[in-house]
C-alpha cells in the first residue's frame, strides 16, 4: 500500500465538494463492517487487510450476533456518519446561509424525528433517530424535549466525535477558509457536544474548508488545525502529526499511530470497555478519530484509496476515522475509486452526488450574502472615519 500524491490538486469547488462528500461516505462504508475491532482482529478475520468493501463481520447472522445486531454493517452500508452528514446538507439547503446552534434546534432535529428516511443498516425506511447513536439522540431530548439554550446543549453529553463526523458540510460552505470554518462549526457543534468533542468538530471543518484551498496539500491541512485548534486536541494532532513524518507505509503507520494518539484518548486499549475516564469533559484529551485521520492522510500523502484503507484497517472507531480521512482526502482532489462509489451508493440505496449539488449550490448563494455583507461593512466603517485616506 505505497501511496501517491493527488492526481488533481487543481480540482474545481464542485470537483472538491462532490470528492469530500462522496468520500466521506465511501470511507463511511468501508470502515462499518470492522468498527470496533482491532488490526490484529481484522487481519484474522478476513486473512489480511481489507482492500475494498467487505461483508458483516458475523456474515449472515448480522441481525441476531451481538454487539451490532440489528445494524447490517458491509456490504457497502454506509452508517450513521453520512445519514447525519446528508441531514446537516439538507439543513443548509433550507436556511441557505450559515448555520448557528439555533439551526440545528430548528431544522436538524425536526429531520431526525420526523421525517422517514431509507436507513441502509435497518434495510428498512424508518426515522433517522432510531437508527443514531444515544449521543446523537442527545439532540432530540436535549433540544426538543428539554428546551435547552442550543448554544449550550452539548454540554452534559458524553464527549465523543458523534459532531466532528458530520462537519464536513460546514468546511465546505467556508471552503478555503478553515478560520471561519472553524467558528462557524463551533457555534453548531455546541448545540450537541462540548469540550474537546465539540473542538474536534471546529478543527475537522478547518481541516476540510484547508483542503479545499488552491495548492493544498496534506501537510498544509494539518498545519492549519495546527494554528486553530486547541489544549489536547492541538497536542494529539501535533503528536500524531511527528509520528505519521516517519512513515510512508499506511501498514507501518498502524500501530505507531495508535501509541501516538493513547495518551490523549481516554476510551482506553479495549475500544467496546471503555476506561472509567472515557468521554468526560477534559482540557488535555482529544477525540481519537480525527488526528488518526490527519495522520493517515499525511501517511498517504494525501492519496484517497490510501489513507481510506489506511483508516480502515485501523480499528476501532475506523468508520468515523474513514469517514473524516475519506473527506479530506476527496476534498484535496484525490479521486474516489469509481467501483467504490458505485457500489455504496447501489448498497445504500443512496444518491451520493446530489448532495453535493444541492450544497455547491448553497455554498455559492452563501458566498455571494458574504460578499455583500463585507462591502456593506466596508461602507459603514468607511463612513465612520475608519478608513484612511490612503485606503
């Protein structure tokens, strides 16, 4: 698994978009089938690493074997990381603007709880809230039941990477931009997760709004997380980062990646046991999913397939590690293998394209409202003397 720089780092914003997005999901689908097990695991039980898209690990007794009965993870399901994904795009396409804590209490609970939606591990049509996670379903109690301030509903929540995964769609909309990304994402992410849950979820939309930028690179993602992010998230980037620098060999980086990021993760060595530490507020702890993904695609440099597999093959919470190196990866320009994106979408019974029309299409009206903003600013401070005569 040697990897390749980019083929098309001149990609256009809708090239990137449409690459991020149907990344995302694509990683998404290939790391469901292994989520929660170790390389070591993984190798035994598939007699290697996994190259492609694979069947559930409990082969035809998925809807019964435990821990993951009644999800249907293989066979290209992509899991909760794009259903949330796609619901936060269809926020955007009804507010048409940036999004605020307050958007997500408008619009994105109301999607989850009301509206049946075609859930690919369910086989089944069914409301998008009985297939999300308990930190997920945070939202709807906290928001709709409990009435929370929506800036400050996260807080109480287990501290996971239930937000980062699906801010993708945020550094998009601010493509090229990671600091307003970064804030912006804040702002939504408070509404679910606090801490350095919600953190990772600023600095995941800063990374993917980084790779959207002309001559982006891997490395020039992560030294943008690097300026942006925060206490432990920063540390675990940066450590992940110098460890990721020696190796060019995702099979190599497996491990060293793993011991770089332990210290700041508090699930602890047993991904479904975890520590009496796990998911508590902390100002020195990350999130593990999202310096592994940096790391992968600095491993990668910044090939697709690459850090994809690389994430995969991983472990753990890989369909979340996959899903943030997937977008990332797509986002820089590297192509999403065709047979992949194919198969996911047909597995999934989902359209993976129009989701990133619906959003170019917002992210340019959102854009043209900056535009605007920023000239009528201009004027008024202009008209106050703030401005010299020079300008």
């Amino acid at each position: 698994m040697t990897p390749k720089a980019p083929e098309s780092n001149g990609a256009t914003l809708d090239e990137r978009l449409t690459g991020a997005l149907v990344g995302a999901a694509v990683g998404d689908a290939l790391g469901g089938p292994v989520e929660g097990y170790s390389p070591e695991q993984i190798l035994q039980r598939h007699g290697g690493r996994i190259h492609g898209i694979v069947g559930p690990w409990n082969g035809d007794d998925w809807r019964t074997a435990r821990p993951l009965a009644p999800y249907h993870k293989g066979d290209g399901h992509v899991t909760d990381d794009t259903l949330m994904t796609h619901a936060l795009i269809r926020v955007y396409a009804a507010v048409r603007d940036h999004l605020d804590a307050y958007a997500v209490a408008d619009h994105l609970v109301a999607d989850l709880m009301t509206t049946p939606r075609w859930i690919p591990e369910l086989e089944a049509e069914a409301l998008p809230l009985h297939r999300i996670f308990l930190a997920e379903k945070w939202l709807v109690a906290r928001l709709h039941y409990g009435h929370a301030d929506p800036r400050e509903a996260g807080v109480g929540n287990i501290v996971n990477c239930g937000a980062a995964m699906y801010m993708a769609p945020v550094g998009l909309v601010n493509a090229a931009d990671p600091a307003r990304a970064y804030a912006e994402a804040l702002d939504v992410a408070g509404a679910h997760q606090s801490s350095y849950g919600r953190e990772a979820a600023g600095v995941f939309a800063a990374a993917v709004a980084a790779a959207c930028a002309p001559r982006a690179t891997a490395r020039s993602v992560v030294e943008s997380c690097l300026s942006l992010a925060k206490d432990g998230t920063r540390a675990a980037i940066e450590a992940v980062g110098e460890t990721a620098d020696r190796h060019t060999d995702v099979e190599s980086a497996l491990a060293p990646l793993r011991q770089a990021v332990a210290p700041f993760d508090t699930v602890g060595p047993d991904y479904r046991r975890p520590s009496l530490a796990a998911r508590r507020p902390s100002r020195i702890h990350a999130i593990e999913e999202l310096p592994v993904a940096l790391g992968m695609l600095l491993v990668a440099d910044g090939d697709y397939r690459q850090a994809v597999l690389g994430s995969v093959n991983y472990g753990r919470d890989c369909d979340s590690i996959a899903t943030m190196a997937g977008a990332l990866a797509g986002a820089l320009g590297s192509p999403v293998p065709d047979e992949w994106a194919k198969q996911v979408a047909d597995a999934s019974r989902l359209d993976l394209w129009r989701p990133a029309a619906t959003l170019a299409e917002v992210a340019r009206e959102i854009f043209a409202r900056d535009v605007d903003r920023r000239r009528a600013h201009e004027r008024a401070f202009h008209a106050l003397g703030g401005t010299r005569c020079s300008d």
